[in-house]
C-alpha cells in the first residue's frame, strides 16, 4: 500500500510544524470544502471523488521512507517528524453523497479534528476532489447531450496515466458507459470498451487486409475504424471482412453529422442493419447536441471530459471555520477581499418537494431542516474509520437518481449543467 503523504504542499507541514511549537496543533478544528464560483453558464457541478479520497486518506501515512526523505531537507524540525511518525487521522468527516450536484458555498465535505491532524489533508482533500468533480461535471453535462446514448470514456492518452485512472472513475460516476483504460477497469470494475487505431490499418498492405486481420482475432462482433482512407470504401470492406453480423464501424473524422448518416444508409444496403455506428473526434456537448438527429448508437469522448469541457477545476476551496469541540465552537473566518469565507460549522439540505425548483439551504450547525427539504451530508469518516463513501456504483447509481432533480435546477432546456 503506497502512501499519499507526499502528495501534499510542504506548507501543511511547515503550519503543523509551527502548530506543534506553539501548542495549538491539538485544539479541535473544523474546516469545510465548498466551491467559490462554477465555470460561467453552468448551474451546478456534480460531487465526485469521495472514494477516492477516503482510501487515500487511508493510506496517508509518513513511514520511515518519507520521514528520512523529510530530515534530509533540514527543513522540518525532529519534533514535526516524531509526531508525524504515529499519524493517524482520527477525526470525523461529513460530506455530500458522491455523484450529488452541488452549488458554489454549500459545504460538501466537513473535516472535524485537531488542527494538526486536520491542516494536513488540505491538498490531497483538494486535489481529488477539484479534478474528480470537474470531470464528472462534464461527464454528466455530456451525458445529457448525449440523449440516452452511451459513451465511451477515452480520454487517457490526453492527461497524466494517474489521472487518466481518476478521469475514468469520475466519468462512470458522471453517466459514461464504459472506459478505454484498462487500468481503471482493473482497479474499478468500469467496462472496457476499444476499438482500433488508424496505424493498425496503415500496418497492412490494403485496408481489406487489415480489417481481416482484426476480424480474425476479435471475431465479428468488433468495431472497425473505416475513415483511414474513405469511409464509404471502408464500410464495404468491413462488411466484406466479418459479414451482416459486424459488430460496429467506428468514424472518427469529417462532418460526423453526415457521415453518420451515410454510414448508416450504406450499412443497412448491405444488409448489416445491426451494426452500430460508433462516432468519435474531439467531440464536446455542443457536438452531441449536433449528432442528435443522427443515426448513432455509440460516442467515444476523450479530450473533453479530462479536461472537464475546459473547466479542469471545480473551485474547491478548504477552509477553517471554527476552532474549539463540538457544541462548544467558536466560528473563525476570513475577511480577505473577494475571497471572505462564513465562519461556523454549517449544515446543508436540498428543497424542491412537490415538484419545486430544488435549490441548496445552508444554515449554522443546529438548525432544523427545513420543510421539504433533505439533508445533503452524511457520515463517511467516524473517528478515523471509514463508515460510508466507497462504492463506486452507489455514487453512479445516485447521480442517476438526482439527474431529474437537476434538470429542474437548470430551468429545463438544459444546455450547461
């Protein structure tokens, strides 16, 4: 098990150093994750991460590799490195339902701890939860414009390996079918889905040559790529190569619209009326929402889910908010121009029963939930051990559940969740 105590800033460790010098490292604290602002048109984000966080939450821990790496720097003093050496998180933390949507201030997750202990998670807090969040944002969005039609998450060669793995997680909780990295099918469980290069068809002397070769080893039910050359050409051979029962074409290139179209017209002259269309290219919401006339039963989407449709951060922010134990807190909070935060621990719910417009309710810690209304937060960390916020499929299985809530949200005519 590989430690995620690194992946941090070496401010929390210069903060918890001072901390442990001037004897507050041990006071109770609470700091709250919320998001300052959405990208511009969107009205919502989808909360995505937790899973991942939780486990890495587990395994932060400084072994005896991390703390000789952390003396060699003469930086941090042998007190810091002694009581990191024990580090547990042994707090509670509260949070939204992985796959809920979410408004800017609406607290979605609550860490409650020392502050030392607590100070520490800022980064790893933020850096999951930030890309996570961005990316299932834009799966959902997506997924929305898609119209019911699956896609195929393919976007590892256009971000980090890890974050591939992490973009894939976040885009099966935002609504995607499946994913082209088999790493996070592993780690997962996501179905896998791929097709085939154009070097592989360049690799044979004729494409007919290639799309046998292929239909040789994956049967007919594979998807070949016929835009190498010409796609109606292509589709000929492909229906040559595996017959009425092809499993899918794949076209990556031109005007998809129309191609589409032709693609189909063709494939049902030749008598391959159950072979799908699979359509790919830079594709983004407004691409969809173009294909949405068009015969296609299959997208694959890559560059703009991993790049949260040019939003690659959700604005999360983590921030202190009250100082003392529960019940009997004091708030603390920021006043800095254009970034003053709420002080006080706070408690979210979700209104809209009845069929109303549903709209996010914060109020202090304490106060009753409104009529109507749900609560959005739940108990994922209890002194130190997870109680909640792992599975996959849950999250996935909630965010289907609220999308019709956040249609109502966004006004209908959804455009930009």
């Amino acid at each position: 098990m590989s430690s995620t105590a690194l992946r941090t800033d070496r401010y929390e460790l210069t903060m918890l150093d001072a901390a442990l010098h001037a004897g507050i490292a041990e006071a109770p604290a609470t700091f709250e994750v919320f998001s300052r602002r959405l990208p511009e048109g969107r009205k919502a984000g989808v909360f995505a991460g937790l899973g991942r966080l939780v486990e890495g939450i587990e395994r932060f821990r400084f072994g005896a590799a991390e703390l000789q790496w952390l003396a060699a720097g003469g930086w941090l003093s042998r007190d810091a490195r002694d009581w990191l050496r024990s580090y547990r998180f042994s707090g509670t933390i509260d949070a939204y339902r992985e796959g809920e949507w979410y408004a800017p201030g609406s607290p979605v997750l609550t860490v409650e701890g020392s502050f030392g202990e607590a100070v520490l998670l800022e980064t790893l807090v933020l850096s999951v939860l930030n890309f996570d969040s961005a990316v299932a944002s834009a799966a959902s969005l997506l997924v929305e414009a898609a119209a019911g039609r699956p896609i195929i998450e393919m976007g590892s060669r256009r971000t980090d390996p890890d974050a591939a793995v992490a973009a894939a997680r976040a885009a099966y909780v935002g609504g995607f079918a499946a994913t082209s990295n088999l790493e996070a099918g592993r780690r997962y469980g996501i179905p896998t889905a791929g097709t085939a290069a154009h070097s592989f068809v360049l690799a044979f002397p004729t494409e007919a040559d290639a799309f046998a070769a292929q239909v040789a080893s994956m049967g007919e039910a594979t998807t070949l790529l016929v835009d190498t050359f010409d796609v109606e050409t292509g589709i000929r051979h492909a229906v040559e190569a595996a017959g009425r029962r092809l499993g899918g074409i794949r076209v990556d290139s031109g005007d998809l619209p129309v191609q589409a179209r032709r693609a189909r017209r063709l494939l049902d002259d030749l008598g391959a009326e159950a072979t799908k269309v699979v359509v790919t290219g830079d594709l983004d919401d407004a691409g969809l929402r173009a294909l949405a006339d068009a015969p296609v039963d299959v997208y694959g989407v890559g560059t703009n889910v991993v790049t949260g449709l040019g939003a690659p951060t959700a604005s999360f922010v983590y921030k202190l908010v009250a100082l003392g134990p529960t019940g009997e807190q004091h708030a603390v909070a920021k006043r800095s121009p254009g970034k003053a935060t709420v002080g006080g621990r706070k408690e979210a719910w979700r209104s809209g029963a009845g069929g109303a417009t549903p709209c996010d309710l914060v109020g202090p810690i304490g106060t009753p939930a409104p009529p109507g209304s749900r609560p959005l937060v739940h108990r994922v960390v209890e002194e130190g051990a997870c109680v909640g916020g792992r599975s996959l499929e849950e999250a996935r299985e909630w965010h289907q559940a609220v999308r019709t809530e956040m249609r109502r949200a966004t006004a209908l005519g959804l455009e930009r969740l």
